[in-house]
C-alpha cells in the first residue's frame, strides 16, 4: 500500500523568497509590492530565461488572474504557517464569471488561467463563486509541466479544467458537484486529494475527453479520499466517480477511500443516446471504504496493478522541475 510521506514538518512560508514579486492587499510607503495579483504577473520578464517567482501576503483577492506563457520556471506562493497542508492557507483568489457571462469557452470563466510551462503554485486557495448553473472554472490549465501542492479549488460545475500536457495535483481540496476534474489532452497525476462533494441529486466527479487511442489524456487519482464537503448532506450514491466526455475516456481511482456518496455503479454513461463508453478506461484499484463495494457498470474496470506515476508524467517524472516530490506519496 501506498503511504503518505511526511512533508517537511510543518514549515511555514512567511517571508517572500529572494527575488520575489510581492503581493499585498495594501502597499505604501516602505512596503512595496503590488495590490494585485494580475500586475504582479504582467510585471514579470517575458524573456528571461532565468526561474520567476510572485509571493502573495494573506487576503482575499477579487480578480481574474490569466498567466500567459513564460521561457522561465514560475512558481506562485501562498502565504503560510504550514506549507504540509492546505488546511491553513491564508490567500484565496476568487472571482464569478462563467459560461453565461463571459464568451470565449470554458477557460475564459477561470478565476487562474494557466498558459505557461513549468508552472507550480503553492498554499492558495482558487474560487468560482458563480454556482449552479453554467460551467464556472477555478483553475484553467493550459499548458505541460504544471504542478499544484497543498491548495484549495473551490466550484459548482468544472472545478478544475487540467488540459494540456502533464500535470500534478498532491495534497490539495478539490469541490464541486459536476464533471468538476474534466479536460481532454492532459495526463494528470492526483495524490493525496481531498475531493469533497456539494448537496446535489446528481452529481460526477471526473469528465475525461479523450477523443483518440492516440490521445495522451489520463486522469490518475491516487491514495486519495471522496466524500461530502463540510456542512453538506449528501445522500448515498449520489455521485459517479465519472462520465466520459468522449469514447475514449480514461481515468483511474486507485487506493482511494470512497464514502457512500459514491454510486455502486461506479460509472455513468455520457448521456442516454451519447453513452461514449466504447473504448472507456474507467479502472480501479484496491479502493476502500463503503462506496468502493456494489456492482459496477459494465464499461468499468478492476485493474490487476496500479497505475505508476512514470505512465502518467513520463520516465524522467522524478528530476521534472514541476514535480515536487515531497508532496507525494511514497512508492508511486
């Protein structure tokens, strides 16, 4: 069995590292910085080559940050007295457009949009408040080698919309209530995820979009645990671990504990006369808890071995400058 590491005994980040941009709520004299997180970002060198970082001081920040792409390594830190854990993160960026107030697709509606390679973000909670209704994204990742450790991603429909390359979310909260882990070309490592769902009738937790045998996308989510979010009654067997978006859907739960808000089944089909579930991956393996027991729908899968980490982010996975390993599980 997978076992949880421990990650650096509790350090906090309270100070910005050398070279810092800085963000504050408020700046004046002889506490420079910026007010907001966007004016951070445009400061940075589009050019340079050489490796980037913003640091955010506690608050509350009412934007849209868009962080297009850089030649240099960025790396976004949050604010903490324990960067171990996203339980005592202090900086929430948070913003309501979605998909009926804005034009431009899905990526346009997130509150972070995340267009640059080698990319990580520590300790920083991301919100769409816009709810029920219209997909509302908290993170748009957009672009390969991005990493995503101890943080919070907060929505109703299409939490996180993880795209593009390789990804790694360790050690963070994920909410939402529809396809609120989706994309279509990405192949994405979750471990150690709290993933916590809303009051609903129904809901799903994954939509993958492969389209293609050819198609890296992946979805990996590994010693992991579903259940409600605080304070929500969810009944039983509300939720699917996921649908596929497209045919060639592949997603994975593995040594995960299920609550019994997870269906038996399992899985879902797409939709009645679009079920997509032709060439469908829907894999478990070794879950636990009262909603890994039922019988599972016929286009899902027990699996003989775990997946390993090096199938999702590659043979280098372990020397990648977005992969921080002290925020994994040991043995992947």
């Amino acid at each position: 069995m997978f076992l949880f590491v421990s990650i650096s005994l509790a350090a906090d980040r309270r100070v910005p590292p050398n070279n810092a941009l800085v963000v504050r709520t408020s700046v004046g004299k002889g506490t420079p910085g910026f007010t907001k997180i966007q004016d951070a970002v445009n400061a940075l060198d589009v050019k340079n080559s050489t490796a980037q970082a913003i640091f955010i001081f506690p608050g509350t920040y009412n934007e849209q940050v868009y962080i297009p792409a850089l030649k240099s390594p960025l790396t976004i830190y949050g604010y903490t007295q324990d960067t171990s854990s996203y339980e005592r993160n202090q900086v929430t960026i948070t913003h309501n457009f979605s998909q009926k107030t804005v034009d431009g697709g899905n990526d346009k509606t997130a509150t972070v949009r995340a267009w640059s390679t080698n990319f990580k973000m520590y300790n920083i909670n991301l919100v769409n408040t816009y709810g029920k209704g219209s997909q509302a994204l908290a993170l748009s990742a957009q672009a390969t080698n991005q990493g995503y450790y101890a943080c919070q991603f907060k929505g109703y429909q299409d939490t996180i919309l993880t795209n593009k390359g390789s990804h790694v979310f360790a050690n963070s909260l994920i909410v939402g209530v529809t396809d609120f882990i989706f994309g279509q070309h990405a192949s994405t490592w979750f471990d150690r995820v709290d993933i916590r769902v809303l009051s609903a009738n129904l809901g799903y937790i994954t939509a993958n979009g492969r389209d293609s045998a050819s198609d890296q996308s992946y979805f990996v989510i590994n010693n992991s645990t579903v259940a409600a979010a605080d304070g929500n009654n969810v009944s039983a067997g509300t939720f699917y671990l996921g649908r596929p978006w497209r045919s060639y859907a592949r997603v994975v739960f593995q040594r995960t504990t299920l609550s019994l808000v997870v269906n038996a089944a399992g899985w879902r089909v797409w939709n009645t006369g679009e079920e997509n579930i032709d060439h469908v991956l829907f894999g478990e393996f070794e879950n636990s808890g009262p909603g890994a027991s039922g019988k599972r729908a016929s286009f899902g899968s027990k699996l003989a071995a775990p997946v390993r980490i090096g199938t999702i982010l590659g043979t280098g996975w372990a020397n990648a400058t977005f992969v921080d390993r002290g925020y994994l599980s040991s043995g992947v």
